[in-house]
C-alpha cells in the first residue's frame, strides 16, 4: 500500500455508486490504469472536471486492494476544449481514445509508445492545423506497428518480396499487401495514390499525406480500419461515428472489403468478399510523438 505519481490520458469514465467514477487511463510509466475518483460526480468536486475523456493529466494515485485511489489532479493538456466544439475532431478524438483502451488489455503492463502516440495524436487533433482523419488514420496504423500487426505495404506480407514500388493487392487476412503468388481470394485493388498515402501515414510524410485526393484517403481509411478490427476480433464503436464526408466502405470481417476488387483478370473474382456498401458514415473506432 502506498503512492505513486504518473502522467495520464484520460480514457474512459464508469459511474460508480451515487458519487464517484472509474476512471481508466493510459499511463506513461503504468500502462492502463482503472482508478476510483471519489466524490467527482458532486458539484463541489474540487477535481471533478479535470477527469474527463481526452484531458492529459499528472496524478498521484493511493494502492488500493482492487482499484487504486485518484488522490491528486493536475491538468497538463485540456485537449477535450477543443475537440468537443468540432464533431469531426471529436468523434476521431473518440476512436483514439477507444483503439488505445483495446490495445492495452492487460492493466498494468507499459505502455510507454503508445502513451506518446496518443498524446502527440490528441495534440494534433486538438490543434486542428492537420486533417483529423488523416490523424486518426495515421495513430490507428502506428499503433499497430506497435502492437505487432502493422500490414505489410512495400514488402508481400507471406513471402516477403519487395514490391516495385508496391505490389498490387491488399489481403486483410494475409497480413497487407501480397505479391501475385501469393495472393489469396478476395484480395483487393488498391490504387497507387492508396498505397503513397498508406506509407506517408505510417512515415509521418505529412506532405505526401496531405497531397492525397479524397478517394485514396477513403480507401486507405477502409483498408486500416478493416485491419485493425481483424486483429482486434471485434469492431470498434466509435468508428461508425466518423463522418468522413463521402462514401467509406464498410466492413465485413466475416468476408472481405471492396476497394477496386480487380475481376477483369482474377479467376477468384466470384469467390471475393461481398461489395460493400457504400454510406455517409464511415467503417463499422510529456511530450507527445509528433503526428
């Protein structure tokens, strides 16, 4: 029993009793943390606001037997001020917010890398000089590349041959981009422009990202979310949230995605996922690392 200091973001809140809250965060020395805050829910809290999703906080916090004790709050960053006045910022803030709560299932284990990322996401989003779905795209591919599941793009995720400079299709279930013998059913079509934007995402190249039109920003947004969930095994239920302004292909982790499904050539045209449905939404999500 004893206590402990660290810095914070602020994830998601639990209701909890008449008065008080989980709050769970995800730490720059602890990983993910589920806290009591006690007494946050009454006017007179004296720390009540500054516990609230998005806001980047230094804590000191009491060992309890099953959840620690929130005994001290500063705030560091108040990102929440600018996102929720901008539903775009906001519900990409959200999907943020959630990939990092499933990435880091195990309470208590570091997760230093993907603390900075969120922050330097969060500060990004916050400070609305960058396109907020080229951020989120960017944090959901980077913090794959931390989790382990990063799709192959340059390289055929099964045999490992370099593409000149991409191979042509995409399989979520291979592991990304797959070179012509190695491609399975299904596999999909991505454009060039797609392929640019996928690698300057996951790059930080802000100035190929940004240079991208409307159509490869949708289609690499399908093909990092669509690669995220199936890996996650479920989907995420802020993504749907996301209004992209234009049609986002929607995900079907039991079959596939269409994003250009070639069937001129390809004999296993007819055995490809089902097209997808095009919608207004989207998919059915210290200092920071600099997005």
């Amino acid at each position: 029993m004893g206590f402990y200091r660290d810095t914070g973001v602020v994830l998601r809140l639990q209701k909890l009793g008449e008065a008080d809250r989980i709050v769970t965060f995800l730490t720059h020395r602890h990983g993910k943390v589920r806290a009591v805050a006690k007494g946050v829910r009454r006017t007179s809290s004296k720390f009540g606001a500054r516990l609230e999703p998005f806001g980047h906080v230094d804590l000191q916090l009491h060992t309890g037997r099953t959840l620690d004790i929130v005994t001290q709050v500063q705030t560091l960053d108040a990102f929440g001020g600018g996102l929720t006045v901008d539903y775009p910022r906001y519900t990409a803030g959200c999907a943020l917010l959630e990939t990092a709560d499933r990435l880091t299932s195990e309470e208590g284990e570091p997760a230093r890398d993907l603390f900075l990322l969120l922050v330097g996401a969060l500060r990004g989003l916050a400070g609305g000089t960058r396109d907020p779905y080229l951020v989120l795209d960017a944090f959901l591919l980077r913090a794959m590349v931390i989790a382990g599941w990063a799709p192959a793009i340059t390289e055929c995720a099964r045999c490992g041959r370099e593409g000149a400079p991409y191979h042509r299709r995409f399989s979520v279930p291979a592991g990304g981009a797959v070179c012509e013998g190695c491609r399975p059913s299904g596999a999909v079509v991505p454009s060039e422009p797609t392929w640019r934007l996928l690698e300057a995402l996951r790059d930080g190249d802000w100035t190929t990202a940004e240079d991208t039109d409307g159509a490869a920003r949708r289609d690499s947004a399908g093909l990092v979310a669509a690669h995220l969930q199936w890996h996650l095994e479920r989907t995420l239920r802020s993504l749907p949230l996301v209004d992209r302004r234009g049609a986002v292909p929607r995900v079907d982790l039991g079959g596939g995605i269409a994003v250009g499904v070639d069937g001129e050539d390809d004999p296993d045209a007819d055995r490809a996922g089902p097209d997808v449905e095009p919608s207004g939404g989207p998919l059915r999500p210290e200092p920071g690392v600099a997005l």
